[in-house]
C-alpha cells in the first residue's frame, strides 16, 4: 500500500512583504505598484546600441548606445480594510503590504495586509470615534423605540378616552333613566 501524502505537508501558501512604489489614496484604493523583494531581485539596466549603417543620412548626426532602466513592480488590487485605518488620506511609497502567493504561484498574488503600522494614535481615535458614533446610533435606535412606544400609549390613551366618553354617556343616561324613575315615584 502507497503511503498518501499529506497536503499540510505542501508548501500551499506563501506570505512576503510588497512595498508600495507610489502613493495610493487611502479611501479610494484601486490598484498600486509594488515591489516583491523576494521575488523581485533588482531594476534591470542594460545598454541598448544601434547601427545605422542601414539609415540614408547616418552622415548627418550619430546615433549611440543608450540605457533603458526597467523597473520591476507589479501592480496589485489594494484592498479598502488595507487602508482606511492607515490614519492619513494618502497611503505614503515605502508602505509594506503583505501578499499571499496563493499555491505558492507567483502569477497569483493578493494582498492580504498592511505590514506597516497606521499613524501614531490612529488607533485610538479609530477606537473613539466607532465607541461615540455607535453609541449614537444606539441612543438614535432607542429614541426611535421610545417614540414608537410613545405613540402606541397615545393610541391607548386616545381608545381609553373614547372608552371613558362613551361611559360617560352612558353613566348619564343612566343618571336620567333614575331621575324619571324616582320622579314617578
């Protein structure tokens, strides 16, 4: 019998830090340039050299070797929980993101978290801000019950005031009926 291999064995996931190349905005994030160290070894520069013996004027100016630089990044979706509580409206190059190679494929790379810490004292006002803005959405939701219990009372009042009004009128005619009764006697 063939032992089975485990598939916790396999190396299926496979985290590395990307670092943002330009400035991303913070609340509209849609994709960024980025640089995979692990992946990405160094910016390519090579020397590129003409001939123009094939060009009819190559008398009149001389056309040299130049440099190109190729600049290796990739350009990744960034997700929105990756950035609105970075502290600043403009995720600044140099932010570490980490990236998952799903299966360990490098054509299949997400963003899965910031690496790089929000703000100094982001959190805190993050943290102030939900505990005072859900505390006034829960005050908001209990005024709003307290208002539909107010006008379910009013509704009770408005029955129990046509109750008494109508035992009014029935007290008195009753009151009448005794008048003429004790009248007769």
């Amino acid at each position: 019998m063939e032992k089975q291999e485990s598939k916790l064995d396999q190396d299926n996931l496979r985290i590395e830090i990307a670092i943002l190349q330009e400035p991303i905005d913070a609340f509209y994030p849609n994709t960024g340039k980025f640089r995979i160290p692990a992946l990405m070894t160094e910016d390519n520069v090579s020397k590129i050299n003409t001939n123009n013996a094939n060009i009819a004027n190559r008398r009149n100016g001389n056309i040299g070797s130049s440099s190109v630089n190729i600049d290796n990044y990739i350009e990744l979706k960034v997700p929105f929980e990756c950035t609105y509580t970075y502290g600043d409206y403009e995720i600044p190059a140099e932010t570490k993101f980490l990236v998952a190679l799903v299966a360990g494929n490098d054509n299949d790379i997400r963003i899965i978290a910031r690496y790089t810490d929000p703000l100094p004292g982001w959190r805190e006002f993050l943290t102030y801000w939900l505990r005072d803005n859900l505390g006034i959405i829960k005050l908001e939701e209990r005024m709003d019950k307290a208002e539909l219990k107010l006008e379910n009372h009013e509704g009770r009042i408005a029955s129990l005031e046509g109750d008494m009004s109508s035992i009014r009128s029935s007290l008195s005619s009753l009151s009448s009926r005794i008048s003429s009764l004790e009248s007769r006697n």
